[in-house]
C-alpha cells in the first residue's frame, strides 16, 4: 500500500487508511463521532433529500418532529365551531 501520510485528526501520527483518517479515526468518521459530518442528507431512513440547516433532517422529516401541535389542534376546532352554528 502507498504510504498516504499522516492521519488528519488533531493530535495523531497513525499512517491514514482512508479519507485522510488512520483507521481508528476513520471507523469513527463512519460512525458520525468525527467533528466533520459523513453526509449532508436527511438521516431518517431511505430519505436522501439534503438537511435543514444544522439538523440531521430534511425540512420535510424536521417539520414531523418538530411541528407544533397547538396548532394542528386548532384547526379542526375551528372547522367544527361554524358547522355547529347553522345547526343551532
């Protein structure tokens, strides 16, 4: 094998295996445990779209997760209320 250099991780002088990482680093990278994200995709499963901002989900699986419930609970009680008036 071709000596590719020193690993990329601070503070390490392990000959890099893959990405620029030695091999403990880079079994980390893969794992998500590094500074430096793997992916820039959604992590819910099978979703390849790109991620909303900081998170590690989509705006679409973000939105699910993080959708305020005040407000789909609002809706339907708003509906209701005129159906009720005509009927009184």
């Amino acid at each position: 094998m071709a000596n590719k250099g020193n690993c990329k991780a601070k503070d390490c002088a392990r000959e890099a295996v893959g990405k620029g990482y030695c091999r403990m680093h880079f079994r980390l990278w893969k794992a998500g445990e590094m500074p430096k994200a793997r992916y820039k995709t959604c992590t819910f499963e099978k979703c390849r779209k790109h991620r909303h901002g900081a998170s590690s989900l989509c705006d679409e699986h973000f939105k699910a997760k993080h959708g305020k419930p005040a407000e789909a609970a609002a809706a339907p009680a708003a509906e209701a209320a005129p159906a009720e008036a005509p009927a009184a």
